[in-house]
C-alpha cells in the first residue's frame, strides 16, 4: 500500500482579474455615477453650488474632487435603498452586450472550469461589481473591491481599492501569491509584479513598454472584445 502521507494534490492556481477595462468596456462606476446625475436636477444644482470649492480644491487633490461628486450622487441613499438602485441600474447594464468584454468574461470562465481560484480585483465599488457578476452568472468568484459606509447624508466612501492597496489586501485575507494577473493599467503595476504571469488587455504598444520597464521582465499582451 503506497504511503498516502506523501502524496499531494495539485495545487489550485490564483488568477486575478481586473474589471474595468478588463471585463468591462469603460468604468462601471462612472457610468453609474452618470445615470445618477442624469436623473437628478437636484444634483445637478448640488454640483453647480460646490463648483466654486471643487475648483478650488482640483489643483491640490483630484481624489477629493471626485469623492465630492460621489458624495453628491449617493446623497440620501441609505445602505439598504442603495443596494437595490445598484441591482436597478446592473440590470439595465447586463442588457448592454457591447459593454462586456466577451474574451474577458471568457477567459475568467475558462479558468474557473480549469479549477483555478479566481479573485476579482478592482477599483470598483463591491456591491455594483458583484451585482454585475452575479447577474452575468459568473458565480464562484471571490471579489476585493472599493467600499461604501453609511453616513449622516447618505453613503460614503470608505475604502478606494487601487495601486499599493490591493496586494495589501490580497494579503489580508491569506493570498500571499498568484500565478496570473491580468490588468489594463499601469496602476496595477504592484498587482502585476508578484505574478508569475502578468497579462496586460489592450495595451498600445507604448504602454506595453511602460508596463515591461515597471515590472523589470516581459509580460502577455492580449486583445480582448
């Protein structure tokens, strides 16, 4: 009889995958953010009475700029009425074909059939992406988004899940490595760097060179519809 202590499964790979950009054609948030303004006078005129401070504040901080508006967008929204605007606004999305990548979603498919653990990093704000996902019929995936908080007038950033940030939280929840990691973005480039693969989604050439220069070694370039 073989000694089974020394036998070992094979060990499940980890593949990361980017949204925006990657799975999705555009920034699912931002166009959330749009449909909101697009709705709403009031919070068109909320913008237009905060224009003279965001004009203000641009030049020393973008990402309060942009907090600012989403603050406005969400302004009045608990945590409950939220979530269901978000599965409103997804199932409207999800009726977009064009607004997928096909080869993406594919590609994310193909893994899971390959047994791979598959973790969506993103940018993204939690409940939208995994609203998306879900209504896809993508399930199975693990995500690590940016997160809201209930406030006083509504809700709130909490967390901006981008650069630095989502190794750190990789790390967190016990991923210390990973095999394939794709990406749009030269912000990711710390989420590239500890794969064995790193995988840049249309990428011009140029920013194929940047991407290479960052991470020091060569990378997979691929174009995805």
């Amino acid at each position: 009889m073989p000694d089974t202590s020394e036998v070992t499964p094979s060990a499940t790979r980890t593949v990361l995958f980017d949204f925006d950009g990657v799975l999705i054609h555009g920034d699912a948030f931002s166009l959330f953010m749009r449909e909101r303004y697009e709705r709403s006078v009031l919070r068109k005129l909320a913008v237009l009475l905060a224009l003279p401070w965001l004009v203000l504040v641009l030049p020393f901080s973008r990402q309060q700029v942009a907090r600012t508006l989403v603050h406005i967008a969400l302004m009045g929204l608990s945590e409950r009425r939220y979530q269901a605007v978000v599965q409103a606004f997804v199932a409207s999305l999800v009726q977009r074909p064009r607004q997928f990548s096909r080869d993406g979603l594919h590609a994310l498919r193909r893994h899971q059939a390959e047994g791979d653990r598959v973790i969506v990093v993103t940018g993204c704000e939690h409940v939208l992406v995994s609203q998306i996902l879900d209504q896809l019929g993508l399930t199975g995936v693990e995500v690590l988004a940016s997160q809201l908080r209930p406030g006083i007038l509504g809700m709130r950033v909490k967390l901006h899940n981008i650069g630095r940030r989502k190794p750190v939280r990789l790390g967190a929840i016990g991923v210390k490595e990973w095999h394939i990691a794709y990406s749009d973005s030269l912000v990711d480039v710390p989420m590239l760097k500890p794969a064995a693969e790193a995988v840049l989604v249309n990428g011009t050439p140029k920013l194929c060179k940047k991407m290479e220069k960052a991470l020091g070694r060569t990378i997979t370039r691929v174009d995805w519809f």
